[in-house]
C-alpha cells in the first residue's frame, strides 16, 4: 500500500474549498428571501446557518452541496494518487474530518450532537465512494482498450 500525500492534501483541499465556493449562492439566496440583509454583519452567520438548519430543504441541500464535494474529494484523491485508490480517498477525508471532530470538541456546532456525529462518520465513506468511482472509471477504460 502506497500513501500519496500529494492525493490527500488536494482531495481534502479541494473538498473543503469547493464545499465553501458552492455554499456561497446557497447562503445569498437565504439572506436575501428571509430578510436577514439588516443584521449587523456579526450576526449574519450565524442567523443565516440558523435559517438553513431550520428549513428542512435548505438544509438538504446543505448536505447535498457538502456530500457531493465529499465524493468529488476522494475521486480527486484516488485520480492524483494512480493506485491504492480507496486508501488515498478515505485519507483525504482528514481535514474535513479534522474540522468536524474540532466542531464537536468545542462545541461550534449548530448540529444536534448525534446528528453531528454521524456527518462525520459517513464523511470518509463519501470519499471512499469517490474514489472507487475512480478506480472502476479506471478498471472501465482499460478493458475497453
């Protein structure tokens, strides 16, 4: 088994960023329909994420935006990596895992703590997805050849 520092550092990186750039309209569209454009910008954060959690389709596709990017991060891991697939995905799950163990630790969650909990746990499943899109993507191409 072969470890790829390189796939993990970009498949956790561009998990996170991507999840953070795809998360922008979703929070523009909830500032500008729930009439939080007055709150001071301190409070705009935290009564935006209020509002998404409180709403069972926003937060839905909170989750959507944030799982999809969970997979494309392992997929992204398992493609630089170019073997040991799986391992090089789950591992890139770390600093999307790292954030969520540091939300809980400290209480920065918005979350109930079971709820919490389990995104963290299937987070490495999503990224062992994506990278075993990857690698049967892989195994596809090469038969076809």
């Amino acid at each position: 088994m072969k470890v790829s520092f390189k796939g993990i550092a970009i498949g956790g990186i561009t998990d996170v960023v991507l999840s953070g750039i795809l998360g922008i309209p979703l929070s523009i569209y909830v500032i500008s329909t729930q009439g939080l454009l007055g709150l001071p910008k301190d409070q705009l954060g935290i009564a935006a994420v209020e509002a998404i959690h409180s709403n069972v389709g926003l937060y839905s596709v909170q989750l959507f935006i944030g799982l999809s990017c969970s997979i494309f991060g392992g997929y992204i891991a398992a493609w630089l990596a170019k073997h040991d697939e799986i391992l090089n995905g789950v591992l890139a799950s770390w600093l999307c895992v790292g954030i969520g163990v540091y939300s809980l630790v400290f209480g920065k969650t918005s979350d109930s703590l079971l709820l919490h909990f389990a995104l963290v746990a299937i987070t490495p499943v999503c990224y062992a997805l994506g990278a075993y899109l990857r690698r049967k993507g892989v195994r596809a191409g090469a038969a076809t050849v």
